[in-house]
C-alpha cells in the first residue's frame, strides 16, 4: 500500500467517525425532542380539557358602600404614604450614620 492509499484510508475512517459523531448527535436531539413533544401534547390536552367560566358581570354600588370603599382606599393610601416616609427616614439615618474619616 502507498502513501496516498494509506492517506485516503485514514480520511476515510475519520470521516466515518465523524458521520457517526454527527449522527449520534441527531439521535440525542431527536430523544430529546420528543419528550418535549409528549410533554406538550399532555400540557395541550390539559388546556382542552379545562372549562370555561363565563365572567361575571359589573354590578352597580350604593352610596353606603361606596364611602365605606373610598374611607377603605384612603386608608391604603395613607399606609403607603407612611411607609414611604419611613423608609425615607431610614435611609437618611444611614446615610448620616456613615463615617466618611475612616482612614
């Protein structure tokens, strides 16, 4: 056998090793894409199965109620603002707790 005969038979057994790498591969992403596909299917056909609820429609308040909600937002309102101005009056503590002549 020569040298070129030699050549080409190594090339040929490289790139069916190769071929074989690449097909190895083809084979794991298939496995892979079908479980993605089986889990797909059963998410699917949970979604088909599932009823529908029709929403309920917008009923109108009363006076009564409707100070009780706007006395019941105020109040949210005013937590809010309050935590606001807390967490404002910590960060400022912090800021005039830090040591700048730490040398």
């Amino acid at each position: 056998m020569t040298g070129f005969g030699l050549m080409l038979l190594l090339v040929a057994i490289a790139s069916i090793y190769a071929l074989g790498l690449v097909g190895y591969r083809l084979l794991l992403s298939a496995r892979r894409l079908n479980t993605e596909l089986t889990k797909s299917k059963e998410l699917i056909e949970d979604l088909n199965s599932f009823e529908k609820t029709m929403p309920i429609g917008a009923e109108a308040s009363n006076g009564a109620d409707l100070l009780s909600l706007l006395g019941q937002r105020r109040r949210i309102r005013q937590a809010k603002e309050q935590r606001v101005k807390a967490r404002r009056r910590r960060l400022l503590q912090r800021i005039n707790n830090i040591e700048i002549d730490k040398r």
